[in-house]
C-alpha cells in the first residue's frame, strides 16, 4: 500500500484521468491478478477495495490542504479573498475529491464548497444519484453506473466482481463531485476575463474569435444540397419562359388593345404564367425579398422587383388602366426568374463537383502559392499534404460579390429613382409600366450566372482530371503566379523510368555498390529513388547511413558512407573528378558510381518520353507562367528535354543546383500553406490543367461581370429615355427581350459559358 500512496503522491492531480472510474479499476484488477487474490472472500475484498479509497482520500486532502493554504497566502499578499485570475482552476477542479463511508454513503465533508455556496447541496445531489444508480444502472453524463467491460470478466469471478462493484460505486460518487466542483469553478471563472480580453475591452473593440471551420458534410449540406430540386423546377421554368418570350416575338410591336388573342386574353395568359414561373422560383423571390428586408439587395432583389413590378403592371393592363402603353413585360421577368434559378443551380452544381473532388483525394497533392521560394514573386508548388484550410477559401467571397455589393444596392435603387422620374416626366400615372420596364432591363440574364456559370463548368472540366480549384481565392493565387515548380516526376514519371542493367567493376561487392549507389539517390530525393528501392529490395541490400552529403554542380552528388567517400553522377561529373571513365562504358543517361575515387558501378538508366508530358509542357507556354526546373535528377538536362521532348534549350532556365533542391523541398506539416487547387491524381497534364483552369476562371468571370454591369447600365439609361419621353413603343417587351437575349447570347460566346 506504501507503494500505491506514493505513486498517489506523485501522480499529477492536473490530469483528471488519475481519478476516473478506468483508472482505479484497472489499478485494483491488476494488484488482484498479481497477487493471486482471486480466491478472497466477499468481505476482504470489500476491505481492500475501502483501503484503496481511504488511500486516496488521505492524499487529496493533503494536497488540497496545502493547495488552500497556498491560496491564502497569495489572496493575502494580493489583498483579495476572491480566486485569483492567474489560479489554474483545472488543478482545483481534479483535487475535489469526495469523502465515502465505509458502507458506501458520502459523508457530510464529501466536497469541498466554495465560498458562498450551499453546504446541503452536494448532500442533495449526491442521493438523487444513488437513487439514479440503483434504480436502473445505465450509464449517463453526470456518473451513472457503466455496465461492465468483457476484460473485466476475464481476471475476476464473481466473487471478486461484487468487490469490484463496490469499487466502481465509490469512484463514480468521486467523479460526480469533481465534476460539479469544475462547472461552479469554471462558471465563477468565466466571469474574470484573462489580460488580453481585458486589454482588448479597454481599447474598444476586441478582435473576433476565428470561426470554426465548416465540416465536409456541413459544407455539403449548406452550400451544394438542392440541386435536384432545383434541376426539376429549372426546365418547367424554362420552358414557360421560352414560349412566354416566342408570344411576345411573334407579337412583335402590337399593342394590347389591337385584337382579341392580343388583348386581355394575352395579358391574362402572361400573368398567370409569370405567376407560375415564380412559384417555381420561390427561393429566387424569397432570397430577392429578405436581402430588400436586410437592406442589402443582392441579383435575386433585382430580379424579384423585375417579377413584382410586371406582375403589378399586367394586373393593371387586364383591368384596362393602362392598355395604351402596350404589352407588359411579364415574359421577360419570366426569363430572368429562370435564368436566375439556373444561376444559383449552377453554383451549387460547382460547389457539389468541388466538394466531391475533395473527398475523393485520401491524401491529396496540394497546389499552393509560395511567396518565399523565390525573390521574382510567387510560384505554385505542389507537394502530399492535407485539405486543411480549403473549404474557408473555397467559400471565401470573390469579385462577384465585391461588384455585386456597390452594384446590386445601386441598380435597385436606380431602378425606382428612375421610373419615378420617368413617369413624372412622361406626363401620366405610369409609374407601374416605367418600373417594370427599367427593371426588368436592369436584371440582365447573366447577372446570377457571371460567378456560377463558368465555375460550374471549370470545376466538371477539372473533376476529369481529379483536381479541384478553392473557388475565386484559390483561382486568384493561380493566376497572380508567376512561375511553376516542375520535379523529377513530372518530367518522367514513375512508369517512364526503368533500368536496364547494372555493372560492378574491379571485382567490388555486387551489393555494397548497390546499397552505397541506391543509399546516396534515395537521400538525394531524385526522381530515380524508387528505381533504386526496388533494387535494394531485389538484392537484399541494406540502405545506409548518409553522412556529409554535398550536391555537385558539375551534375553529381557524394557523402560519405560507411567511412568510404562515394561519388554517384553522370559520365561528364566523373571526368570532371578526374576518375576515369572506359569509353565502353561511357553511355548517355547512366549513373555511375565511385567510391573513394575508384569507379566502382554503372547503371544503364532509360528515360521514355511522354506524350501527356509533350502536350503538357507545350500548353504551359500558354499559360504566360513561368517553369522553374527544380530537377534534381543529374540526367536531366536541357540536352536531354530537347531530345526526348523537342524543348528549345533557351526556354529552359538552368537554375543551380542548391536552387533546385530548396525549391524542389516540401515543407514541413507545421508549416504547409493553404491549398489553391488539390489534385488526387499526379502528373504535369493535371497540374498543368489546374493553371489553365484557375486563369481561365478568372478571365471568364472578369469578362462577364464587366458584360453584366454594362448590358444592365446601358439597358436602365436607355429606357429611361424612352419612358421618359413618352416613348413606350420603343421600350416594349419586344425590343427589352431582344435586347437581354443579345447580350446574354454575347456573353456565352465571349466567355465560353457552357452549362
């Protein structure tokens, strides 16, 4: 027992796992096993087991003494009777260990109250939890009995399993207080806010606390989830639209009130249309609605006003208030409900596709932009790593909604100034039909799509090559890059790299050579390290300790190994060490091998070219970035990639050879940067498709944005002027359909929109 009330003693009370239900279990399980005491009575064990819990409660009580002691002291020396902030209440919270009876009761010193709180109710709570306990013995949060382990039953019978019951009753009524001493300790503790909360509330305002990363499944059920939904309701949508839209073209310029089937009966038939349109798109109307409400229109309020103000207008049309100013303009806020709808689809469509592919890459090669590798700018890199910290960028807010939040707020708002001028200026009550016209021109086709649409496409084009790009941030840090990091591998793969004989001279020892050679490439970290792994494997040889390893640049490496210097290079690096090479043996492309200045071994390398790599290299000349070479295979030079893969020699920058080992290195866990783009899949075309897609994004959504805002500024001005003159044959719903569908038909062909 001396040995268990010393191990007590110098157990960390910090810990509360030294006091858990396991812990004392699992203590009193082993001493009964060691001992041989699984033959004790009832009654012996009932007694060792309480000599256990008296050992315990001695030593906390020791240790809360002084701890109170010591707390007496400071709050006397600091003049105040309260908790001090800088009293770690975790250790309070461990050492509150109760007091037990020998029958199994608490007695009446069972905790340890704090100042100020009630005596009698740890009494209280203590006995609804044994009424809880034998009442019906499931386990619960606040210390209900556990129902026993199946290892329990292998070292103890029944007779000892009654002691050990005992045990475990005594414990849990310990973790029962402790755990009510923490949340008084922690409560009253919450309310003393530490020096840089503090210090924060003095200056004003303090900085937020970082928002919790979404998960996964959060990420998927927030932002991608409806697309079905939305998919099933996108082409009734549609299809109503279309046909409202080919009655009005076929209409052409007739007016309201020059016929029968173009008179109210027309008018009715696009008002109910226009109705059903946006109960289709509901969510558009609703998400329009709430950011009227939130002061803080976004596409859909522009759209949404468009749907109100031509619903509004045909009602007044077919009740004969305004047939002079022609056919309302309900097929096209039709066309804009439904676009719209297909907007936030197509996003969402995106997100799914990116979430997907995210999944999907176990152990992704992460993309990111460097800003420290070199001194020109950043470069993309890429390397094995985690997902950590992409979804942040992903759903990170892009230029879409930086122009959106000083555009949207002003072309609604524009929208009513106007048609109130307009109307005023045309001399009648018309503001209805002006707003309804300027409106529903502000509200262009492509103003929900000019984000969701080429993401939507670029993220499907992306998934067939197993890559995935962080949305608009990870884009932008692509596209801001000015060069790439190309390795051994991605010039040669893996399956383009094979060897094609090895020779040992001078009688050496076949497999002192091989793990001398492969032990100095594998720490070099070449593209030839998995060559030389295989032959280890294939002969058995040990991987050696590397010591003094320096990197040559005359194309060689060398270190010492097994006190023997070694040298391991290309036929041109030996003769620059003046170790001679046979002229039978000096082939192109091998390794050769020297140790302490004596050739020793070559191996006859064989690189096969790749035509995905060929095609890769010759798009990357498109893309405007940069390739940095970081190749520490020695074989590879500007000679060789002209020869294998036709790359003009001048294009290639011959970077020195510490260069390339600091570029080509990864960085450490600790420190790896955010993922622009992850990859499941390697190779130069994935890597090189994820820069064309990034570019190619960020192009697109420029190009749209900009036709957006000027189709919708130029549409609003332009009708403006003709309301404004009285002018409404000219802003008839047959010149502002042809006018949206134009710009939206221009749109698609300039930016290569596809759904």
């Amino acid at each position: 027992m001396s040995d268990r009330r010393e191990k007590l003693n110098n157990t960390d009370v910090s810990a509360p796992e030294n006091y858990t239900l396991e812990a004392i279990l699992s203590e009193y399980k082993s001493e009964a096993f060691i001992n041989n005491e699984k033959r004790l009575s009832k009654e012996q064990l009932e007694e060792r087991a309480q000599a256990i819990i008296n050992e315990m409660r001695q030593s906390v009580d020791l240790e809360l003494t002084e701890d109170e002691d010591g707390r007496g002291r400071d709050a006397g020396e600091t003049g105040d009777t309260g908790e001090t902030p800088g009293v770690d209440t975790d250790i309070a919270d461990t050492e509150a260990v109760e007091e037990h009876e020998p029958d199994g009761s608490l007695s009446a010193a069972d905790a340890v109250p704090e100042e100020g709180d009630d005596a009698e109710q740890p009494e209280e709570e203590t006995g609804q939890e044994e009424n809880s306990a034998a009442g019906d013995g499931t386990a619960d949060e606040d210390g209900g009995v556990p129902q026993p382990e199946e290892e329990e039953e292998e070292y103890f019978d029944n007779e000892i399993y009654a002691g050990a019951e005992f045990v475990r009753k005594s414990a849990q009524k310990a973790e029962a207080a402790i755990t009510r001493s923490r949340s008084r300790r922690r409560k009253s503790s919450d309310d003393i806010p530490d020096e840089d909360t503090r210090l924060a509330g003095e200056d004003g305002a303090g900085e937020k606390k970082p928002r919790r990363e979404l998960t996964w499944a959060e990420a998927m059920r927030r932002y991608a989830s409806g697309t079905a939904g939305m998919r099933r309701r996108e082409l009734p949508a549609m299809v109503i639209s279309f046909i409202m839209a080919a009655i009005m073209l076929a209409h052409g310029r007739i007016s309201a009130h020059s016929g029968i089937m173009q008179g109210k009966v027309t008018v009715l038939v696009m008002l109910c249309a226009l109705a059903a349109v946006m109960l289709l798109c509901f969510d558009v109307i609703l998400r329009g609605i709430s950011g009227a409400i939130r002061l803080k229109p976004r596409s859909d309020t522009l759209v949404t006003l468009a749907c109100l103000a031509a619903l509004a207008d045909a009602a007044a049309v077919w009740a004969g208030a305004a047939e002079e100013l022609g056919l309302p303009f309900c097929a096209a806020a039709a066309l804009s409900a439904a676009f719209s709808l297909r907007g936030e689809r197509l996003k969402r469509s995106g997100y799914k596709t990116s979430l997907r592919m995210m999944k999907a890459a176990k152990i992704p090669t992460v993309v990111a932009a460097d800003g420290e590798r070199i001194e020109e700018g950043t470069v993309l890199s890429k390397s094995l790593g985690t997902s950590a910290g992409f979804l942040p960028k992903l759903f990170s807010p892009g230029l879409y909604e930086k122009v959106g939040a000083v555009f949207f707020p002003l072309a609604t708002v524009g929208a009513v100034v106007l048609a109130v001028f307009a109307s005023v200026l045309s001399g009648g009550n018309r503001f209805l039909h002006c707003l309804a016209a300027i409106s529903t021109v502000s509200a262009s086709l492509t103003v929900s799509s000019a984000f969701s649409g080429p993401f939507a496409s670029i993220a499907r084009r992306l998934a067939d090559y197993g890559a995935v790009i962080a949305g608009w941030s990870g884009a932008e840090e692509i596209d801001s890059a000015s060069g790439i990091i190309i390795k051994d591998t991605d010039l040669f793969p893996e399956n383009t790299v094979s060897l094609n004989g090895v020779k040992v001279l001078y009688g050496a020892p076949v497999d002192k050579i091989i793990s001398y050679t492969g032990s100095l490439i594998i720490a070099s970290g070449s593209g030839l390290s998995r060559l030389f792994g295989e032959l280890l494997r294939e002969y058995a040889a040990p991987l050696y300790r590397v010591d003094e390893f320096s990197c040559h640049e005359g194309g060689g490496i060398g270190a010492v190994i097994g006190g023997d210097r070694v040298l391991v290079g290309s036929g041109a690096f030996m003769k620059l060490m003046s170790i001679r090479v046979p002229d039978n043996i000096d082939v192109p492309g091998a390794v050769y091998s020297a140790v302490n200045s004596e050739l020793s071994g070559v191996f006859i390398i064989n690189y096969n070219p790749s035509a995905a790599v060929r095609n890769s290299l010759d798009s990357l000349k498109k893309t405007h970035i940069r390739p940095l070479f970081a190749l520490r295979d020695f074989n590879i030079t500007p000679a060789m990639l002209k020869s294998k893969y036709g790359a003009d020699a001048g294009e290639i920058d011959l970077l020195s050879f510490s260069d390339r080992y600091s570029l080509s290195s990864d960085r450490d866990a600790e420190e790896q940067l955010p993922a622009c783009a992850l990859m499941s899949r390697e190779g130069l075309n994935n890597y090189t498709e994820v820069l064309k897609g990034g570019k190619r994004l960020i192009r697109s959504v420029r190009r749209m944005l900009l036709l957006t805002v000027v189709s919708s500024s130029v549409g609003m001005l332009t009708v403006f002027f003709a309301c404004a003159r009285g002018a409404f044959s000219s802003a008839s719903v047959f010149n502002v359909l042809i006018y949206l569908l134009l710009w939206a038909l221009a749109s698609a062909l300039i930016c290569g929109e596809s759904s």
